[in-house]
C-alpha cells in the first residue's frame, strides 16, 4: 500500500503522520461541451513539451507522494493515449459507457483497499497547487469534500474522504459539478491555465519555454533556450531560434526554420524550406515543403489558425499528414518516398546503358555522363573556332563583346 508523508498538520495534532492519499484522473470534455478540445481529443492527451498534460499531472503527484493514480479515459481517444505505455505504474481505463460511474467503482477500489483520502481532478485547467496544503485544508476543516477554486471559478479538482462514499457517489453522478452538503473552498491563487482552446495549449508551451510555470522540458538543452529530445534529427541548413522544442525523434530538413517559441512533437517532420513561427506541432505530423506555419496549432491532418480562431481539416497529405506511430512503418516509408522522388537523371546514370556519344575510342570503365560531357566540351570549341574563322576585321561602334563561358579560353 502506497503512502503519503504528511507535515503540514495542525499544531494539535502530531508533528506527522502518515495517510494514504491516491487519486483519480479523469479525461473527458466538459458538459455540456465547451471546448477543451483539437481535432476531437481532449487538450489534456497533447503533447507539451513532450509529455501529455496527465503525464505532467502524474508526475506532480508523485512527488508530493502520491502514487496510486488511476486515469479514466473514454475508449473513444485511445488512439491519443500512446503515451501511457511509459508509466506502467499507474492504472489506464478505457470506457465506452459513462467514465463517471467507473470512477465511482475506483473510488469505493481505494477505500477498501485502506486509502483516507481520494484526490479526483477532471484534466481540464492545468494547476500548479500545492497537495500537502490542500490536505492539510481539507484535515484542519475537518470536510467531507474540498473543493479547488480561484476568482473564476471551479477548477474541477477535489479532495474527498474516502469513508463518504455517498458524497463521492453523488459528486461523481453530477460531474464533478453539484455537491451533496456544501464543500470547504479551498481558494487557489497561483498558477492557472485552463486549457479550453488551443491558443491556451500555444501560451502553455510559451510558459514551459520561458521558464513560467513548474513545468520543463522532456530532453536536453543544447543551447540557450533550444531543447532536444533523444534522436532528433536537424539537417544542414535547416535552423532553430530559440526558444524552441523538439521532441524525440523529431526531424527537421534543410532549410526548414523553427523559431520564436515554437515547438516540434516527438517523431514530427518539417520538411524542407518550411518556416514553423510561432506555432506548435503535434507528434506523429508531417508538415510539408515550402510553407509557413504562422501563430497555429498544426496535427491530426488539422490546422488551428490562432489569430482567425479557425480550425480547419487539410485533406492534402503533402501540406499536412499523419506519420505511422510504427518506426517499421515509418522506415518503409521514406524508402518508397526516397525511391519515387530519385531525379531521373541519377535513374538513367545508374540503370541505363552506356551508349558512346562520340566518335573517340572511348576506354573501358568511363560512364556515359563522363562521355557526354567530352562531347559537349568538344562541340564548344568547334563553335568557338567557327565563329573566329568568320568573326568580322572591325566591329560596329558601341558594339560590346563579353565572354559567354567564363571557363572557356
């Protein structure tokens, strides 16, 4: 049974003690629906930085002790939950009912199982409270349920005690929104972004690049303001401006620009010559040659225009795709991609026949394209000589000769 050190005690109790704390994560949109969403899945499954918004809530329940964390998805975004195969320690459920009455079955799980207190946060607003006041809040009040809140509004986020069940069950019939006996409000001031749109997904990043938030990036800084993941590719050319992120295995191809906050997912590519300003592109997304992605949200074949508050479907591949979540997959492809775009000349210099295009005796061992270059330097000087032979004794006034070759003699 996993245990959580508490220190901030009242000063008539003990100067500690030890409470088994877990929680519940819950991912699904708000009702009635209001957003919180980018291309049909939930802000809370994308990418940050790389990590998913539960990733960064799992991990600051973990430092604060709290192990057993239990995430209620609905099976309609498993798609979107590749990332949990990371934290085999905490438990993933898939629902294609209500995900609410499962997190009922969960809650009355933990209470069996010993658990005194239950933490139940919706993902939804993306907070950087502090657990070991909010328990110690809701211990000193002696309630049944805190509430998280600040000045505008709940903040979906909860501490019951696992021994009132029935609050539980009615909280959890209610969405988190209505309560059985009123709740201690546990007014919260610090950091709040409460991720509805995906302008709020672009100033999340913004503030993990600057430094704002608890939040760092996943990988290694190579320079001032420029972080990598682990085997990221950046090709000759191509340039990053920091600040900026790229994720593991992300690639960047000549002449390809990331810049001004900007933030490239894990195994993303930007092909060559396109300019990412401002913008953040999800895992798994190709963005084709020769754009300009400016101040927009760019994955899942869509593309959210931040200044216009538009989202938008790109039906053409080559502006916008999907790359394969598989490395096999994706290995497959950029070789039929390398094999349909090889110039044909460089087809015809390895697969043609070698066909003299002179009259020389030509030795064995040099190629046609050796050839042909002989050819074109020898039909050169034959014009050169030409138009000597017929060249005029004066020229015309204000007549200007130059030299058309300048490696010619």
């Amino acid at each position: 049974m996993d245990s959580f050190a508490l220190h901030f005690l009242s000063r008539s109790r003990a100067g500690m003690a030890i409470m088994d704390v877990r929680a519940i994560l819950v991912v699904t949109p708000p009702e009635p629906p209001s957003g919180e969403c980018f291309a049909g899945v939930p802000l809370a499954l994308a990418d940050i930085v790389g990590k998913s918004l539960v990733e960064h809530t799992c991990d600051r329940l973990g430092r604060f002790g709290v192990e057993e964390v239990a995430v209620v998805c609905e099976k309609r975004f498993h798609n979107s939950v590749h990332f949990f195969g990371k934290a085999p320690a905490h438990r993933l459920m898939l629902e294609q009912e209500s995900v609410w009455s499962t997190c009922q079955g969960v809650f009355s799980d933990f209470a069996q199982a010993g658990a005194e207190v239950v933490l139940v946060q919706r993902l939804g607003a993306y907070t950087e409270v502090n657990f070991d006041h909010l328990l110690q809040f809701h211990l000193d009040r002696r309630a049944h349920v805190s509430a998280l809140s600040d000045i505008d509004g709940s903040l979906d986020l909860v501490a019951i005690s696992a021994s009132r069940r029935n609050d539980a069950a009615f909280l959890f019939r209610h969405r988190l929104t209505e309560f059985r006996v009123l709740p201690a409000k546990y007014l919260y001031n610090g950091f709040v972004n409460r991720m509805r749109h995906a302008s709020d997904l672009r100033r999340l990043t913004c503030d993990v690049l600057l430094e704002r938030t608890e939040l760092r990036p996943v990988g290694k800084q190579i320079r001032p303001g420029v972080w990598a993941g682990r085997g990221v590719r950046v090709e000759r050319g191509a340039r990053v401006v920091a600040p900026a992120y790229l994720g593991e295995g992300a690639r960047i191809r000549a002449a390809a620009v990331v810049t001004r906050g900007s933030s490239v997912g894990h195994h993303a590519e930007i092909d060559c010559g396109t300019i990412v300003d401002a913008s953040s592109v999800l895992p798994f997304s190709y963005v084709g040659a020769a754009l300009e992605l400016a101040n927009c949200v760019a994955g899942s074949k869509h593309l959210a225009s931040l200044e216009r508050n538009v989202d938008v479907e790109i039906a053409d591949g080559k502006l916008l795709n999907v790359r394969s979540a598989s490395a096999s997959h994706r290995a497959l492809q950029s070789a039929a991609l390398f094999t349909k775009f090889v110039p044909l000349e460089m087809v015809r210099g390895i697969f043609a026949l070698r066909r003299p295009t002179s009259s020389l005796e030509v030795p064995d061992g040099i190629a046609p394209s050796a050839l042909q270059g002989a050819a074109e330097v020898e039909r050169k000087r034959k014009e050169r000589e030409r138009m000597q032979s017929s060249a005029p004794a004066a020229f015309e006034n204000q007549l200007v000769v130059v030299r058309r070759y300048g490696g010619d003699q």
